[in-house]
C-alpha cells in the first residue's frame, strides 16, 4: 500500500528545509522535500512532506526546532 503524505513545513530557505530534514532522518522519519522556487528569481516556497503516519512525533520535533533557534 502506498504511503500517503502531508505538507509539515515550508519555507523560502533551502538551509533550514535541509536542516530540518535531517533532525527528522536521526529521528527516523522519512521525509520529501519539493521545491517550488523559480530558479531564476527564488520566488516560491519549499515544501516539506512525511508519511501521515509520521506527522505528530514530526511536528513536535519541529516545533522543539523552532524553540531553539
């Protein structure tokens, strides 16, 4: 059966995508990143998805993220 996925976070920066991707990899969660910026102008977001099985622990991992910074 295939896994379905929900949009968790977005943003304009690739860097904090990636670095929020990889708290969620050493938390085994599994995400997808799609990335909406025109490459011309970097107008457009970046999109963060995981599995809906996976979006609670994936939320409050990010939401500690976001405390910290």
């Amino acid at each position: 059966m295939e896994d379905k996925l929900a949009l968790i976070y977005t943003s304009h920066q690739l860097y904090e995508i990636e670095l929020i991707r990889g708290m969620l990899l050493e938390n085994d969660i599994e995400s997808f990143i799609v990335n909406k910026q025109d490459s011309s102008y970097l107008i457009g977001d970046i999109e963060l998805y995981v599995s809906i099985d996976a979006i609670m622990k994936a939320k409050q991992l990010i939401l500690k993220f976001d405390q910290s910074e």
